[in-house]
C-alpha cells in the first residue's frame, strides 16, 4: 500500500529515548528517534495489538 502524506497520524512520537540502568551500567537502547505511522499504513498493525509495553517509565 502506497503512503498517504495526508491521513490522519495513528501514532506520533518525537523524541523518545530509552535507557535500561543496572549497578553495573546505563544502556541507550535508543536515542532521539522520531517517527508518525498512519492509520491506513500496514507496519502500523502492531500499534493497535500489542500489549502494554513491560518496561517502566522514569522520569
């Protein structure tokens, strides 16, 4: 399926960055990253099925 420039954002994230810290060490499993999947684009499927994600948030 084509790309629509124009239809609706089903997830938009900007910025996000994850970190898993233990005793011995603080990994950037990822960084900085941007990215908007649409509502009518096939990698998007997993947005509407997956389960809640199991790592923790902290601030």
């Amino acid at each position: 399926m084509p790309h629509d420039p124009g239809a609706k954002p089903l997830v938009e994230v900007r910025g996000l960055n994850v970190r898993f810290v233990s005793r011995e060490a603080t990994v950037k499993a990822v960084n900085g990253v941007d990215f908007t999947l649409a509502q009518n684009d096939p990698s998007a499927s997993w947005a509407r099925a997956a389960p809640a994600s199991r790592s923790r948030c902290a601030r």
